[in-house]
C-alpha cells in the first residue's frame, strides 16, 4: 500500500455530505447487489459500504469485509453490534493488502459482487492485488470500482495518486473482467462494474 487513510479521521467517512455524494445503499442496490447473496467489501473501512450491504443481503446473505487497519475494522464492529448485524465476517489484511491466514479455501469462488470503493489508489501492485482478490468472486459475479477522479480538488488524495478512469478500466481488461459501465457519479468520484468471466 502507498498511502492508506488515516483512521483517527474515521468519523469524517460516515459523515453527512459524504452520504449525500456518495449513497451507499443507492449505489449498492442500483449495481444489483440483493437479498441472500455475498458481498465483499475490500479497503472496507469502518463500514460506510459494508453496514448497508448487510443489510441489503439479510440474514441470508454475508458481508466480508477487508481492512489494513485494526482501529478501522474495530470501529466497524462496534458500529455492527449497534445495530444488530450479525452476518458481518472481518478480516485484517497485511501491508500488501492481502491476508495473512489461508482464507482461499473458505471465501474461493463465493462473492456475488464485490466492491474496491477509494481502495486502488493506495495499492502498490496493483494487477497482483486485484488478481488476488477476483479469486474469492463466483464466475460472472460482479466487481464494482468507486474511486476519485483525477483532477485537482481539496479533499481526497493527491493528484498523483489518483487512478484515471482509463487506466482502471486497462487494469480490469487486463484481469480478464468483462467491462458492464462506468459512470461519473459527481465533481468527486467514478464507479466502474465488470463481471469476472466463466471459467
């Protein structure tokens, strides 16, 4: 990971105006996220993605949720037990971005959709961690890519950091996804979905 976001600023995720810019349950349910399926939330934070998707899925469904930061994953669970969510599963991954326990035989091939939300412009090697992440999705499920445009603007990363909407979606083609669509969300990020091909 180059840069990963600071979590003493973990409040300012689940803040008002990102809820207006960014709506998670909207643009989880517009991408064909339902009940009864299994999501995974990758650079999942303290949980602006993962709490809606746990709900969205329901007491049939699972949400596993992947995070560098202990603080981050421990504020998610507090915020889980709160509101009762149960079928919430998180895993602490290591500097590359990855775990450090065996967990292929457990997640292989089982998410529905999976998201990577302002996650792509923090990892180092990029190819080696989608690759590694697009094992745990079902043939024809779904990976949905939030990040931030690239242009200049005061809040988010640097300008150098940020990923062009092209340059994601070479990546994606490069992992043998099946680009769906992008869209510009708003002045502050991108959404990208491609299905992974049967094998």
């Amino acid at each position: 990971m180059t840069q990963v976001f600071n979590p003493a600023q973990r409040d300012k995720l689940h803040s008002d105006n990102r809820k207006k810019s960014l709506p998670a349950k909207k643009i989880l349910t517009a991408c064909g996220l339902g009940e009864d399926k299994v999501f995974l939330d990758v650079g999942c934070g303290n949980g602006y993605f993962s709490l809606p998707a746990a709900e969205i899925v329901g007491p049939g469904g699972e949400v596993h949720a992947f995070d560098i930061s202990s603080q981050m994953l421990e504020d998610l669970q507090g915020r889980a037990e709160a509101q009762q969510i149960e079928n919430l599963k998180l895993y602490q991954v290591n500097n590359s971005g990855v775990c450090e326990g065996n967990i292929q035989g457990e997640l292989a091939d089982s998410g529905d959709m999976m998201l990577m939300a302002n996650l792509l412009h923090e990892v180092s090697n990029l190819p080696k961690f989608i690759q590694y992440y697009l094992d745990f999705l079902k043939d024809q499920g779904r990976l949905i890519v939030i990040d931030w445009r690239k242009k200049e603007m005061e809040t988010g990363p640097d300008y150098q950091h940020r990923l062009a909407v092209d340059t994601v979606q070479n990546l994606l083609r490069e992992a043998d996804l099946e680009l769906e669509y992008s869209r510009i969300l708003n002045d502050k990020y991108y959404l990208i979905v491609a299905d992974k091909k049967s094998r």
